[in-house]
C-alpha cells in the first residue's frame, strides 16, 4: 500500500466529498472548507479545509460566525499534512482548544487478519436495539472512565435512521460487557472507519482489542471494503502497527463553543 496514495484518496473521498456522518446533519461547502452541521447532539465541525496563508485566518473566523449564529459547538478536524503548515496555531489564536492528537492509520482489509480470537469466556454480540446501546455505553464508561451521552444518542439515531452505515458489537463476559466497538461505513468510497474498542481495565491485554478489530476487518471485507480507517491514541496505535495499519497522519480536533 503506497502511503501517499491512500492518503490522498482518503482526503479525496472521506474529507473534500463528504457525506453526512450521522442521520439528519448536512454536509455544507464553504469556499475552501467543507463542514458539517446538525442538531446539539450531533457531530458538527469541519472536515476539510484547502486554505493558503493569505486567506486561513478569513476563513476560520467565518466558520467561527457561522456556528455561532446557530448556537452551536465545533470542531474543527485538523491534520498535520493540512495547509498551512501554522493551521493549529491560527486555530488556537481564534480561541480553539486542541485535543490530544491521534495517529490517523489506515490499512488494506485484504492485509489484515480476520480471525477473532477471543479469552475463554468470552463472546461478541451484535449491538441492533436500544438495550444493546445500553450495553455498549457501559462498556465504554469501564473503559474511557466517563458517561457519554451525547455518543448514546447519537448512536440511537443512526439505528434508527441509518442501520445500514454502521455496525455494532459488545465483547461479553457473561452478563458484563467489558468492551464495546462500532464500525461506520461509507457507501462507495471504499473506506469503513473503525471507532471505540476500549476494554475495562482488567480485561485489557487478553487479545479483544485486537478481535474486535479482525471482527470487524471480517464484515467489512464481506460488504466490498477495501479500506479501514482508525484515529488512534497511543495506547490503540502499536497494536494497530502490528496488525498492518500504517500511520498516515496525524489528527488533532480543535474544539470551539457558540460563544
């Protein structure tokens, strides 16, 4: 896999064109950056940006005026190939805050493993309801130490609306979910993103991120995916390395409120 390739093809499709992300936003083209807008519980931000120098600080002040009048929070997805090179800085001057930064990895589904592999004891079992949801937000909150939600009712939507762009599963230790993963799939760009896959503390290092990975990896390859595509933190990212994805980039999101 050529790096530069899948990167540009992953800006081309993922980023410049866009589809809504979640059921009932809209994806919006302004000059040189392409946004998303919807209600308080959606994702709502920029995804793209093709700014020069002359014109970066113009631009973000409109993006800054724009959710502003619609009262809502932002973000601003930023990567370290974007242009210009200051993109953070100028981001931080217009009163953004960063985020940790995540590795942006990406790997050919046919290089990677597809045989779930799991501890004694445990299963996966699909999330399609609400009490799924619910199972997955307690995994997550073992996982990530925090409730989340604005995640739940996101999620909810997308089963309601949108079944068929996403895909859910919940690694059960009997009764007790102790790791929760979703794949988001984007029809006819030939790219599937990975999302969550935290495990509660003491599960963690018995293999369930890794076959949450090759479970999904599985379905994708079976729907006609050719990509997987993960932000991941430092603790996600050498597992990832080693299962075959490559560190393509980097993403900080740069968040910004209504005021």
């Amino acid at each position: 896999m050529d790096h530069d390739d899948v990167l540009a093809l992953f800006d081309d499709r993922i980023r410049r064109n866009a589809a809504p992300g979640d059921p009932g936003v809209r994806v919006e083209r302004d000059g040189a950056v392409v946004r998303q807008v919807g209600g308080e519980d959606s994702w709502n931000g920029v995804v793209w940006s093709g700014l020069d120098e002359a014109g970066a600080d113009a631009a973000i002040a409109a993006q800054v005026r724009h959710f502003a009048a619609l009262g809502l929070e932002f973000e601003w997805k930023a990567y370290s190939h974007d242009r210009p090179a200051d993109l953070g800085e100028r981001l931080l001057a217009a009163g953004f805050t960063a985020e940790p930064a995540e590795a942006l990895m990406i790997a050919r589904i046919e290089d990677l493993p597809t045989d779930v592999v799991l501890p004694e004891g445990v299963r996966l079992q699909p999330v399609t309801d609400e009490a799924g949801v619910d199972l997955l937000m307690e995994a997550h909150e073992q996982a990530f130490g925090r409730e989340l939600p604005r995640l739940r009712e996101r999620i909810l939507d997308h089963l309601r609306h949108g079944p068929d762009t996403v895909s859910m599963v919940v690694a059960m230790a009997g009764d007790r979910p102790i790791s929760g993963a979703r794949m988001e799939l984007n029809p006819g760009t030939g790219f599937a993103g990975l999302w969550g896959g935290g495990t509660a503390p003491d599960w963690r290092g018995r293999g369930i991120y890794r076959a949450l990975v090759a479970h999904r990896a599985r379905l994708a390859a079976d729907l006609g995916y050719q990509y997987l595509q993960v932000d991941a933190s430092d603790q996600s990212r050498p597992i990832l390395q080693r299962l075959g994805f490559a560190w393509v980039s980097t993403t900080t999101p740069y968040l910004r409120g209504p005021a």
